[in-house]
C-alpha cells in the first residue's frame, strides 16, 4: 500500500470545514481563547485548568523589549531595507537563536528529563559547573528582580499549575543564588504542563511577532528607508590599503 | 543637538521596568489578554469594548490550513533540512506574501483610502473590472461558506464592532456575487478599529505562526530528516543530455 | 492525462547523473567558470563570449560593503542571537529589498521595457518626474563616482557586451547629471545579455551571501553573544509610565 | 577609552573606496575571479595557486540539485505566495541546514580536530561507532559515484591542493567501504586550504542561491500563484471531529 507524501495529526481541511485537532474551527473561535487554542494545538486536548489564562500571560509578557533584543534590531535593517512586512518579521524571528529566547528549549529540555531521570539539584548544578556551562534560565543581565518573572510564577502557585518542573527549575535558581529569568519560568510551566520541549522556543516566537511587526511598520513609517550606519561607530581592524600583485 | 540612532515610541527598557505604551508589563500580564495586548501595541491605547476579544477569535481563526498552505510546506522543508525551530518558522513566515495572507494589508488599504476618499461600491468594482484586477478579499477556492468568516462576521455585528469598513467589504462581496473571505472579514473588522493597513498581514503572521511551530515539530518528531520529492513527480521539460563544446 | 505536483526546466537528477540545463555538471565543473554557469542556468545557453567573466566581475563588485548595508547589519544581529551560519545569512538576504540592491530588478525593468517600448531618455525622465519619483540605478549616497561602476562600464565597453539598455542607462545618468550608479550600471550590461528583469535581485543575493557568510562568522568568532544596544542610542517618545485602569 | 559598537576586519568603506581586506575593489574586479575573491574574503590573503580555480568548480558542483533538495522545494513554495526574489530565497537558505549541506560544517570540524590532535581513521571510526553516529561526509542515499566527488577529488590531487584533511575523509570512507560524498569532498579541499569549519555551509549557500533564485523565477513566471498541495496527498491521523465540550 502506497503511502500520502504529507501526513499530519495537527488539522484537517475540507470544502467549508477545518478541524484543528478535531475541533470545528467555528466553534473554537467562539468559545477558546487563543492560549487554549496553543494549548489544543501543541497537547491536542484543551486544557481543564487555567493553562489558557497562563499562556496569555506568558504570550502578554514577550511582546516587545525595544531595541535591546537583537531579533528586534533584525527587522528593524531588514524593514529599511524595503523588504514586505513578513520578510522583515521573519529576519528577525531567525535571530531568537540560542542565546535568544532558546534558553526556553534548553530549559525545558532540562527540566523534562532532569525529573524523568530523577535528577535533583545538587546533581545538576554540580553537572553543569563539571562541565563549565552556563544552566539555562537563570540569571539575567538587565533584571536582578524581572517583573514578568515573579508575575508569572506568582499566578502559577495561586492556580496550581505550578508543579515539580518549575519546583526544580526555582531549587537550581536558589542554589546558585541567580533569579529564576523570564526564560527559566516560562519553561517550569510549560513543562509542568506536559509541553514537549521541542516547542520550547515556540512560546517565545509566537509573541515577539507581534513586537517585530509594530518595529517594522514603526521603522517604514516613521524612518527614512536604507537605515545607514555611521562610519565612525565602525572601527576596521584589517589590512591597510594594498595593491593586488 | 545630536539625535539617537534608535527611536521607538512601543516600548521601554530599564532595570526591573518594561513600559509597553507605557503600561507596566506585569500589569498587562495580570489584566489584559493577549488580544488586548496586540491592539495597544498597534493603536497605542488600550481597547475599550470587546476589540480584544475579537481579535482573539480572529487569530484562533488563523492558527492552521493544513498542508495546503504554502507557507506550511515551506516550513516543513526547511524543517526537514535540519534548522532549528525559529528558522523552520520563519521560512514559512516568509511565504505570507500576497497570494497567501497578503490580501488582509491589500483589502485593509482599499476599504481605508476608499472610506477616506469618499468611494462606494459601484465605484471600486469599476476601477477593479477596468484594470482587470481581482479586488483582495474576495471569495475562496475551497470555502464557499467559510465557517470562520461567517463566525467572525456575525461577532463584529454583535458587539457594535462592524462599522463602515467591513459594510463596504460586505457591499463588494454582494455586488460580485462572491463571499467576502477570511482577509475580507479581517481587514473589515480591523480597519473598523481604526488599525492603519500597514499592519495588515500582521493578522495573519501572529497567529500562524502557532501552526507553523506545530507542524515544524510534527516534521522533526515524526519523520525522518531530508524529506525527499519522488523523481516521478516532477516532469522536467528541459535540454536533453548535452556535451559542453 | 495527469501532470506531475512538480516541472522544472533547470536541472535533472538521477543516479550518478547531475545535469543542468543538459550539462553534465562534472562537464561544467571541468571547463566553466562560476560566472558561465550563473549565464546558462538564467539564459538556458552557455555564453559565447566574455559573459561569463564580466558577471564574474559583477559578483567580485558587491560581495560586501562593510556595516554600512542594513544586511549586514541584519546578519549580525541574527548572528549574535545564537543562529546557525545559513539562517544568519538568510536574515541579511530578507534585507535585500526594494532600496538595497532592489534597484537592479527595478531598472532592469525599465530598460528591457523602454527599449521593447522604444522609450527613449528624455520620455522617460520626464514620465518619472511628473510622478515625482526617482529613477532607479541613478545617484549613491556616499560614492560620487564609484569605482565599482567605473570599472564595469568600461570592461562592458572594452568587451562588446554594452549594447542599448546600458546605453540607455547612461543616457539617462547623464541627462540627470548624476553618476550611473553600481545597480544601473549592473542592470545596463544583464539586460543587454537578455536576462530578464525578474533575475535582477539575483546578481546582488549571489554576492552578498559572500559578505553574509563572513560577518556572521566573524561576529560569532570575536563577540560576544546577544549583541545588546546600548539604552542611550535609543530615544524613547512613546507615553509616559501610567496604569492599567 | 570607548569602543565602537561595530568592528570588522573584513572591509572598509569610504567615498569612492571600497576596500575588501585591504585590496581596492576595483583591483580585484580586473584581476581577480569570484573563486578568489571568496578565499580572500574568508582566509585574508589571495590564493597563491590554483584555491581560487577550485573554489569555482565547488561551486559549479552545487548551484541545483532540482526538486530532490528541501531547499528549493522550500524557495518554490515561498516564493509561490506571493514574495519578493529575496525573500524566497532566504526560505530556501533557511532549509539548508544539518542535514542538507551542513555536513560540511561537521566534516570539515571533524577534519580539522582530527588534524590538530593527531587522530587518525581508525579511532575516529570507532568513536563515532561507539555513540551509533553517522560520519559527517560519507556516502549519498541517490549517488554511489558521484560525479560531482570525483571530478572534485581528481583535480585536487592534480593541482596539488589536497593534503592530509583530504586524505583523511578519503581513508575515513575507504574504511566504511562508502563513496565520500560531495560534503565530504569539500572538507577536505577547503580544510586542506586552512579555511575554519565555521565557514563550512558557506560554501553550500554561496553557488545554492544561484539555484534558489532561477526557481523563484521559474515559479512566479511559469506556474500560478499559490502551489496548492492536493488533499489526496495528505493523510490526517488525528482525532475525529469533535464538539467542544
């Protein structure tokens, strides 16, 4: 029997009729919100809780941080580049690389198989120092007391979606006497929700376009187009000037 | 007086304080839902009736089409090449061009400058029909009762949210005996809330990027790396075999 | 009879048998350049004369232009977000838009239009004028008379392959009192070979991927990590701190 | 003493002097072909024997492989919605990751590590055999004789451009009873040049977006906006429809 070249479990089309993971479109848009619908997308069941609500705030607390993130500056020389605004959002959803917002997928990654494997604390932490890397998560270079941070995990102890992943996630912190970041607690709930961490970086995409397309129409709208560095914030350490021989 | 090289009125960054607009980010967090938060970022002031809820109907109405949309196969490939998340998404992001999304920023800019200008129905459908463009917005190759627009359409008249816009796309939609589609409805309801077009595909990015992500992990998770078309589905209509001279 | 998802007219694969255009590759690689390549996979003939080295010329032009091109600049933010080398060069190609290196397909168009028109310089400057916009290929911002375009128009002219469309491009500088500027020059002599206009970007992408590929990797081997802008290069003029009522 | 916010050593950029490594622009136009310009651009210095020749022919080796590559199916699929030259073909790049020319990256790592810390085939064998991982650069699931790899081989060897990083990959495939693959083959080459690893995928992307970019074009110009996959091709495996509860 031969088999289809796609197959996929996430939706299905057909004239006048989408289901996302068997649900009626229709009916979703009627009585979900879009957390809920991440969730259904992501889990393929909607929550029974208040994980809707908790990924509103997770989305609400990523939107933007000016200038200072580079996915934001990204867009910002692809937007006056004269580029369409989602050529210009895509350059700098790129950026959310590692060391961007994918503390979210290391994290997560961690934490999931940290308590599969029963590891604790002390194994980590001694784990990580062993190897001379960096725990994903913690520690953050502008907010020593992060706002969205303490929000978050707030709201995940007061709704009981805080569960043994953040747990860990707020013992590594303690221990290595570093803020639990926005990254790190993002990724206790998730996990604590049985996200999978390989959609990690996902709960940080899917805000931040909505702060990249506000830059790239701010950038098209209010700067001239070809945004030009100034030579002198440019130092050349090359060769000097030389003849081809 | 020297100016800066960045100017941004969206949002602002010190230690401990992230202003969205000016509001506290963690208050945002703790009242607003995410809708809410995408129409500040693209008005600059909160909403003040239901604007917030609908545009979260319209996202949960965008997540996904399956396999037939392009930008889901382009981000399934990219997927399959071995990228990271964020990459795989934003090679479908890019692909949200003006035959897949792009109408919502085309159909928002109609029903605005003709709004502005004054312009009714019969007036557009004869500029179009003389220049034989199609207008954006209008009819579907698969939904000829598309369920989320139905939905989305019925919504904006509940609530007092359908204004002058969305009866203008609805007037064209009738005199060109075609339903109004799902960028129609949007950039209807949009351009009501006085959102300017060059947002438009901003409508489309956000939310689909939640479907990308999905299946950019359903690709990864389920099968295997290289996703290769079979040689008998693709005719090539080239030289034949030749020698260099 | 069914037809193929898929129809190519550039290349055939089969087991141990690459062909492009026909080609043997391993014929290619053994008695073209780079540039003859580039000529036959656009044209769909190898070139007869000297094409191959002018286009040759035209890529060693533009393979970089230091931090002053917001590509470069979009390459390096992506970069120094922890991405992995393609993706970082993939967000300064986005970048290559209508007002970066967009010129050669903008002017290209207007030279193979004009001369199948029989538009000459003086219609057209006045056809632009009266729409109040500029010329594309015309003027550069820093470089008054471009070594890059000097060279290329007079080895196009040395050569033989400068025909009218460049003719018509320096027609127009000159009626304009300003320099051809490196895309002018570049969109003059492709046209004159008869590429068509929709490969303009083309002859830009292939070059700068060069520049791309050194910058990211220089930004990934001698900086640190998340480059972060300084809060004092950005003005903030948004609303003041207030709350959520 | 303040630093820039940029540095680079690659080029500079003054009125009417543009400066790659140090050499005029228009120098290397006349003298220079766009092989050696890329090895000056990564290495700092011009080739002193045949580096630039190769460099081409790796180039002419890889500029398409027809649909059979993630990447351009990825191109073709973006640029079928309707976005600009550009923007598809960054799609594509996007696509070109671990498993799609980024073993040149991993082999050309493997090659240099192995060089420097004197490890030879047989413990390089074993210790990817250990941890059940494939060698990065051998063997091809299409080509067992690739004529690209040995067109490639050949004239290393003849123009004494292959060292011990070639010969490596060589006895490394020999010892796996595989053909060393394309990737492979350019490892070696170009660690034998002393080019760093980090650059590896560069020289994948460079001669790709030549590809990338004739089917784009042939997209847009032959076929109709948005390539639609057929629901025939599509098996859905996921919950039936279902009400929301």
């Amino acid at each position: 029997m031969s088999e289809t070249f796609w197959k996929t479990s996430l939706s299905s089309v057909e004239e006048n009729k989408i289901l996302i993971r068997g649900y009626r479109v229709q009916d979703l848009m009627d009585r979900c919100s879009f957390g809920d619908v991440v969730y259904l997308t992501f889990k393929g069941e909607l929550p029974r809780g208040r994980e809707g609500r908790i990924l509103e705030m997770i989305f609400v607390s990523s939107t933007d941080h000016s200038l200072l993130a580079p996915s934001i500056d990204a867009t910002r020389f692809a937007a006056s580049g004269g580029t369409p605004l989602q050529a210009a959002v895509a350059a700098g959803v790129i950026a959310l690389g590692e060391h961007h917002g994918g503390a979210i997928e290391q994290c997560s990654k961690l934490l999931q198989e940290s308590i599969a494997a029963s590891r604790g604390v002390s194994e980590i932490v001694r784990s990580f120092k062993e190897r001379r890397q960096r725990i994903p998560g913690m520690g953050h270079p502008i907010h020593t007391r992060d706002p969205r941070t303490l929000e978050l995990v707030a709201k995940a102890h007061e709704w009981s979606l805080a569960g043994p992943h953040l747990a860990l996630a707020e013992g590594i912190a303690a221990e290595l006497k570093l803020p639990l970041n926005i990254d790190g607690a993002i990724s206790g709930i998730i996990s604590d929700m049985g996200i999978p961490w390989q959609y990690g970086k996902a709960f940080f995409i899917i805000p931040r376009v909505v702060g990249l397309s506000a830059h790239a129409v701010e950038e098209v709208t209010r700067e001239r187009p070809f945004r030009a560095v100034d030579m002198k914030d440019v130092t050349y350490d090359g060769p000097a000037e030389r003849d081809v021989q």
